[in-house]
C-alpha cells in the first residue's frame, strides 16, 4: 500500500514538473524569443551592481554578464582615469595595453582598436575600449573588449550597445547618490529649522522649574538631552515607527511642560506597525505643526492625536489636532510652504520652520508619488494630516 501510494505522489509530482515545463515553454518557444529573454535577464543582472557606481566591487559583478552580452573572450571595465577595475575571461596579461588604451579613450572620448596587443600569439586579436560617456558628468569609465579578428560593423555596433546600456546604469546610480545627497541636505536644513525655536521654548521651560520644582526640571532636562541627541544623530537617513514614536513623546513631554493641561495628547499605534520603515524626522514636523499652528493659537488649548494603523502591505499614519485649521484652497494654491513657515493663515507668526513640504518631498522620493501627505482642514475644524509607508521597500533600511 506505502508502495503503490508513493508511485501515485511520484507520478503527480512528474505530471506536475511537465505541465509547468509545457507551459514555460510555450511563453518563450523560439530560438529568437529565447535569445531575446536570456540577453534581458543578462542584462538584468548587469544592471544590479551598475546602479552602486563604478567601483573594483560593482565592476568585479558586472563584467561576467557584461562579457556575455558581448560574446567576448574577454571583457574588462577601467576607471575615469584609465585604472584597471576588472577583467574577466581569458588574456587577463592584456591588462595592461587595456589600461593605456582606456586612458587614450578618456582623453579623446572616443573607442580606441589596438590590434594584436602585445603580438605574439594575440596577434590575431583585437582590443577594443570603449569610453562610457554619461551626459551628466562626462566620462564615467571604459568598458573593453578583446575580439578574435579584425572586428566588423557588427562587433563594433554590439560593444557600443552594451556600453550605453552600463552608461544607463551608471547615470541611474548618480541620480540615487544626488538623490541621497539631497536627502541628507534636507535632513541636515530640517534639523536647523526645527532647532533653534524648539530649544529656546524647552531651555526656558526648564529653566522655569529649577527653583520650584528642581526634580521636575532634572526630568525634562533628561528628556531635553535624549530628544537632540537623537534628533542630531548622524547616522542613517530613515528610521524605524518605534524610534521616531519615542523620540515624539519626549518632545511632547517638554510641550506639555510648557503648555500644561491645555495640550492633551491620545496615541492609538498598532504594535504590528512599529517596525516599519520612514524617513527620519517624518513625524516629528507633523506634531510640531499641530502643536505650535493648531493649538497655540487658540485660547483653549486643544488634543492632538497621533494614529498608526496596519493597512496590508502600507502603514497609515495620521496626526491631527482640533486648532484653528486653515484654508484648503489656500493649501491647494500651494500654501504648504508658507503653513509651514509659520507665514500661512493658520500660523502664530514667528518664523516657525516646521517642514511639512520637506516631509512631503522626502517621502515620494524615498517611496513614490503615491506616498505623499494629505492634508484634510478647513478653517476652525482643525488639521489631519496623514502619510501612507510601506511596510517593506527594497533597499530602504533604516
């Protein structure tokens, strides 16, 4: 019986690999269609390590599905200023006619042929470097071929291919570093708005408690000490939900030291959601502008509330307080900026640099347009504003 109920298990499974088998087949069934698939999956392959920059390490990675987009028996890539960085096939002792053709190929950015390099018995061959002109910044590095022959039309018109195909690459990685550069900037200009109004407000409150109340002002001076450090710390663009919930409830321990009961504060965060992944210093303008543009305007006071929820493969997060609000054509017209300047109808006048266009640009750059804030306000009904995160983005980390 185990016997027969094996054969049975084997012979579904066998009938199973062939029906998948039949049906790949049938999606890439010609020779053309196959060659087509395995030069886009090559280049697939090649693209990962391109899009870091040319370095030793990403070019070591590339080359082998460089080399077969070519054909070559050889293929090596070089530096902006000739610099060998890999080689991978057969001949690697031409490195070095490589490497003086590749500077000749910089400085006149155009393809330099050697023809059999180094004689003997690579007289039959033929080197090619071919410079990688990126628009953006010149030439970015050499890629090299070693072909059998005197090459033609075809094997030229193929190695130029594929070097604007890396040149491709290597202007996508640029825009990534200037992208994080940008990042960093914005991080760096966030940190210096939200800096000077905070501390003074926080110094002065403390400051009100060192005679009357000295263990109160030992608290909040902790708090005060554990919010910058955090706040300037110099490592990492993004973060993780915990983190940046933590660093927000010492930043509303100083306010509700400053404003007293007339600033409640209600948290609603889903313990799935603490994990997930954001830009550093996303919230902390949100609480701040409901804070200082939704409830010190007011006589009152007033609640803000922070909600983080599980919403599928997103997290949604929300903070919204019951102030002043403001005009939504206003905000429509562009009034974000001057809202978050502390210029717009809905602020207190000083000149509050609380970034909620830097949030919003550092978001869909870091996720996409379709993760941006939203705004919902109208004059007197308060202010939500919401943002939607993924809960796992490929090479977001914090």
């Amino acid at each position: 019986m185990t016997t027969a109920l094996a054969v049975v298990v084997a012979a579904a499974l066998i009938a199973g690999a062939l029906l998948i088998w039949s049906r790949t087949r049938r999606v890439v069934t010609t020779p053309a269609e196959r060659a087509v698939h395995s030069a886009l999956h090559t280049a697939s392959l090649a693209a990962v390590p391109l899009r870091r920059g040319l370095t030793e390490d990403s070019a070591r990675e590339a080359a082998p599905h460089l080399r077969a987009l070519t054909g070559a028996e050889a293929l090596a890539l070089a530096d902006a200023d000739g610099t060998v960085l890999a080689w991978d096939g057969l001949h690697a002792e031409l490195a070095e006619y490589f490497g003086e053709a590749a500077e000749r190929a910089v400085a006149g950015r155009r393809p330099v042929l050697v023809a059999g390099p180094g004689r003997g018995e690579h007289a039959g061959r033929t080197l090619i470097a071919q410079p990688l002109l990126v628009e953006s910044n010149g030439v970015a590095g050499v890629l090299g071929v070693v072909s059998t022959g005197q090459p033609g039309p075809g094997r030229l018109g193929a190695v130029a291919e594929v070097a604007r195909y890396a040149c491709g690459q290597l202007e996508l990685a640029e825009l990534d570093a200037s992208r994080a550069r940008l990042d960093r900037a914005e991080v760096r200009a966030l940190r210096a708005q939200i800096s000077p109004h905070f501390i003074y407000n926080a110094l002065n409150t403390i400051a009100s408690f060192v005679r009357t109340d000295p263990a109160r002002a030992r608290e909040l001076i902790l708090e005060f000490a554990d919010f910058t450090r955090y706040s300037f710390r110099a490592a990492g663009e993004y973060t993780v939900l915990s983190d940046e919930l933590r660093n927000i409830e010492r930043y509303l321990a100083l306010e509700r030291a400053r404003f007293g009961d007339a600033l409640q504060v209600r948290l609603r965060i889903a313990p799935e959601v603490l994990g997930v992944v954001l830009p550093f210093l996303a919230l902390q303008p949100l609480v701040e502008n409901a804070v200082r543009h939704g409830l010190a305007g007011t006589a009152h006071g007033g609640t803000v509330s922070i909600v983080a929820t599980d919403a599928g493969t997103d997290c949604v997060i929300s903070v919204e307080d019951d102030g002043v609000g403001m005009d939504p054509d206003l905000l429509r017209s562009g009034a974000l900026d001057a809202v978050a300047t502390g210029t717009g109808p809905a602020g207190s006048g000083e000149a509050a640099h609380v970034g909620l266009a830097n949030v919003d640009d550092r978001l869909r750059a870091a996720f996409g347009d379709d993760y941006g804030l939203v705004v919902e306000t109208a004059p007197g009904a308060g202010t939500k504003v919401s943002l939607r995160v993924p809960k796992f983005r490929a090479g977001i980390r914090p």
